[in-house]
C-alpha cells in the first residue's frame, strides 16, 4: 500500500457560539488504506465527518485531498473529486428500487439536461446504457441481485448498507467515508458488508475512513485507529495499543474492556 496522504486534515475545528465541538484535529488517512475513527458519544467524530465531507464549514483548520485543498468544497463538488461519504442511518431513495438507486448515483448523467434528449439522443442512450451496466455489475458484486426489483425501503438493514456502498462504486470514488456501517446490521450480512469494505480496499485500491463503535468490526479492517475525546485527538495507534492505553480506558470506558 502507498503511504502518500489520500486525505489530510490540519487543525480541523469547530465552533457552534461557546460550543467546541471539534478543537484542532489533525491527522492523515494514506491512501489505500483503511483508518478508523473511534470515540464515545459527543466526542467529535459526525461533525469532524461532515466537514470532510462538506456539508458543514469549519470553524477553522485546512483538509486535503491527495495534497489538493477541499476545505468549504460542496458535497456535489467533491463528489467528483472522489470523495464520498456514507451515513449511519441509510439514505436510500425509498420509494425506488435497489437498481434505480444505484443508477441515480451514476455521474455525468447528460439526459437530465432536456437539451441534450433533442439534440444528441444517441449520446443520451450511450449514457444510460453504461450507467445500467455499472448498476447491474454493481448490484452483481455485492450480492443485491435478487433485491434487484425491489424498493429499497423494504430492504433490511444490511442490505440497505451494502446499497450505500454501491452507490459510492457509481462513481469514481477515492476515498469513502463510512459512518457506522454496522450500525442496524444484523451478524450475517455484517460478515458480507466487512467483505466488501476489504475487497473494496485492497481489489478497487479505494480508501476508507469509519467511523464505527464495533470494536471488532474495527479490529478486524483497521490498521490504524484514531482516537477522539471531547473534540480532540486523545491517542492514534494499532487497535491493540488502543485497546491497552489507560487513557482510552479511562476516559471512554470507564476502567472496563475494550
């Protein structure tokens, strides 16, 4: 894996009036890999996610991506920039099926502008036909096929998991941020999710950054942890240094196991 910084964030804070959220974080993500994000309720993790992600400014601080800077960029902006975010409660498109979520996600979509439906419908059909094959290759890959025709709202928990990470597959993602992708998962299809975060990261070369409570979902993908605490970074390490630093213990768990 290459060590260059796929995402690097420098002094990250945030601010809401007396409220310091998040108070100068910074740490790397290097690319091809995968870093978790860990830490108790309020410790600063969403919010240190959605500036990354950029749906909130910051406060204060730089973030880059592969040494070019995204700070204050839109979602849709870095978007195309490679940078893709997903949440701990799904946000499917309920009432589509599995497949039309999918292709939604697909970028470069010239058939939303009604112009081009009349002056170059040939290009149009090219461009839904690809973006239907990528969907069903999509779908294919993560195991979605027989939920092809269904409503996502009826999808279970997992599946609707494994659906957020295919849309991040419709376009050309870099880097993914995961936000608790175990979260309403039940024990069999979290087996399937893991083995698409680590076939996606060491077959694609995407990278990703998780945020996750699941220790064990975090020791079985993550190399290096960082740790959160009150807006700060407490400690970063192996999960095995984390889960034997007494200021973790203490601070986050109360004297008890990780």
């Amino acid at each position: 894996m290459s060590s260059k910084p796929m995402l690097r964030i420098e002094g990250l804070a945030k601010n809401y009036g007396g409220l310091k959220a998040v108070r100068g974080v910074s740490f790397e993500v290097p690319e091809g890999e995968i870093v978790g994000l860990i830490g108790p309720n309020g410790a600063g993790k969403t919010t240190t996610f959605n500036m990354i992600a950029g749906a909130e400014k910051p406060s204060s601080g730089k973030i880059f991506l592969l040494d070019q800077e995204i700070t204050g960029l839109q979602t849709e902006k870095l978007y195309y920039r490679g940078l893709m975010r997903t949440f701990q409660l799904s946000h499917e498109y309920a009432k589509m099926t599995s497949l039309e979520n999918l292709m939604v996600a697909g970028p470069s979509q010239v058939g939303e502008n009604m112009f081009m439906n009349w002056i170059s419908p040939v290009k149009v059909i090219k461009r839904e036909t690809e973006i239907l094959e990528r969907a069903n290759y999509t779908l294919d890959f993560l195991g979605l096929n027989h939920v092809r025709d269904e409503l996502a709202g009826n999808l279970s928990g997992g599946q609707k998991k494994l659906l957020e990470l295919g849309r991040t597959m419709m376009g050309d993602s870099k880097c993914v941020l995961l936000d608790e992708p175990g979260a309403g998962v039940n024990p069999t299809l979290m087996v399937k999710v893991t083995e698409m975060i680590r076939t996606l990261n060491e077959e694609q070369g995407y990278t990703f950054c998780i945020i996750e409570h699941d220790m064990d979902l975090i020791a079985n993908l993550c190399k290096n942890v960082i740790v959160l605490n009150d807006g700060q970074i407490l400690m970063q390490g192996t999960m095995e240094q984390v889960r034997n630093d007494e200021r973790v213990i203490d601070a986050y768990f109360g004297g008890g196991v990780i």
